[in-house]
C-alpha cells in the first residue's frame, strides 16, 4: 500500500520559551549597525538613510535627492554622517563648533552634512539663547535616528513577556528574566578573558560597541570603573518592564564576576545608563575558637 508523506509536527512553544529564544536570538550580542542599517531582517532591522527614497523611486527617477546620503556611508562607522548621528545619541546635543572639532573639518562641510540630516529627518536644529552674546543653533538628534538604535522586535517580546506575567505570574516571569540573563552572559563570557577588573570592563565595552551599542568606560573612585552605554537594545520593553534593566545589571555582574550596580538609566530621562564597576569582596572566613 502506498502512503503519503509523513507530516512532521512541531512542538508548540510556549510564552516562556518564544521569549527566552527572542531575547538570547537577538540580544546586543547579535545585533550591529549593519543588521539594522541598510537592509531590513524578519525581526530586526530598518532601511538606511537615504534608502526609503531610492528604493521607491529609483536613482536617477524624478523626484530623487541627488544629494541624499547613500547607504554605504551611514553603513560607514567612520563616515562624517556617522560619527555626528553617534556623537548625538552620546552627548545629546551639539553645536557646529563642536561638531567641526569632532570631525577636524571646515564650517561649510560641517553645514553640508548637517544638511543632509536634516533634510532625511535624522536630525533637528533649535535656536538656543544663552548670555549676552547672539542666539545660535544645537543639533539633537530626532525619534527617528533613535531607531537606528533599536530593534524592532521590541513589540513581538513585550506581548510575550505579557502572556508569561498573565500565565504564570511575577514570580515565573522574574525566574524567566533570571535564565535569560544568563544565557545571555554564557555569550558574552567568550569576549571577556582578562583577568584585571579594568581590562575585563574595556573587553565587555567593546563587544557591546562591536554590536551596536555605544558604550564608555571612565575610571571612578575607589578601583570601581562606570560602564556607560547611550541606547539600550531593550528600550521599548524596559520602559514598561523595569525588570529588563536588573537583567542587564544581573548579565554584567555574571560576566565580570564583580559588583555591578545601575546609578543612573536612560529610563529616568538621562543620556544614558551608568552601571558603576566594583571588585567583589569575598566574605571573610570565621575566626578558628
């Protein structure tokens, strides 16, 4: 007799595990300006600048801004465009002399890729009075540049860290967040092989940074080092799920094997968010009667 095909049934997952294989699949490690700048994934990633356009109405088709950034040179983390839109997610602001500083160019050039941004909607310009002296302009950057960021599929782990709140309550999902930050920091283990405290932070700061997120790393008081990062690759779900940052804080702490506390978070308003780096203190053992 002769038979079909046999079907192979998948198993179902559940809330729990959809977020767990959302959040470690597309976690900062995974993620860098290429994945999402300049050509579009199934679940994370956007057009680059200028591509919306083109691809629409084509090069050389009217209506085409012949002077509209390309997406090589955003793709470009050295390129001008680049630096300003990252110097902006960094500091917040700036103003056309400090921009001629950061990139050791004239007024004019300056101006022409100001242009550019603005004209893209990547940027916005405000008149600022400050003393006596004549009002001038700063640039910020806008909502826009900030998904150039983000990942899109912030929407998709928030309905299932909803589902798996609702199904199975605070305590499951706290444990859920916990076994993702773990996971999470097995990835992260491979990059960071030094042994001094210092080291260990710079090699975390820069795996971050090779994957999309702008980080810093300052010496504070007392041996302890501020891991700073100006966009958080969970910015749409911290927002509503504070959680999200302990789980980032827990991750580092894994990693660094140090203490690692969070004193200031994007999620307040600020810049950035400033995790303060401490040497652990093992407890001291109890005194021999």
């Amino acid at each position: 007799m002769r038979r079909g095909p046999t079907r192979v049934r998948s198993a179902r997952q559940s809330p729990s595990e959809r977020f767990t294989r959302l959040m470690t699949a597309r976690s900062p490690v995974d993620w860098n300006v290429e994945a999402r700048v300049g050509k579009t994934s199934s679940n994370c990633g956007m057009e680059g600048i200028g591509e919306r356009g083109a691809s629409k109405q084509g090069a050389g088709q009217p209506g085409t801004r012949e002077d509209t950034m390309t997406v090589g040179a955003i793709r470009d983390r050295e390129s001008p465009t680049w630096t300003i839109i990252e110097y902006l997610q960094r500091k917040g602001s700036a103003t056309i002399k400090e921009l001629e500083d950061l990139l050791g160019v004239t007024t004019t050039a300056v101006r022409q890729h100001l242009s550019s941004l603005l004209a893209e909607g990547y940027v916005a310009r405000s008149r600022v009075h400050s003393g006596v002296g004549r009002p001038h302009h700063v640039y910020t950057i806008t909502e826009k540049a900030h998904e150039l960021f983000a990942c899109h599929c912030d929407d998709l782990a928030l309905t299932l860290l909803e589902e798996v709140f609702a199904l199975e309550g605070p305590e499951r999902t706290q444990l859920l967040l916990g076994r993702v930050g773990s996971r999470l920091a097995q990835r992260y283990a491979d990059t960071v092989r030094s042994t001094a405290l210092q080291q260990r932070v710079e090699e975390l700061a820069a795996a971050l940074y090779r994957n999309g997120v702008l980080t810093d790393v300052v010496a504070g008081d007392d041996d302890t080092f501020i891991l700073k990062t100006y966009n958080c690759p969970y910015h749409e779900l911290a927002q509503e799920h504070r959680d999200i940052c302990d789980m980032d804080k827990d991750m580092m702490r894994q990693v660094l094997g140090s203490n690692v506390n969070l004193s200031t978070c994007m999620m307040d308003g600020h810049t950035g968010c400033s995790f303060i780096i401490s040497p652990r203190v093992e407890p001291a053992g109890q005194e021999e009667s």
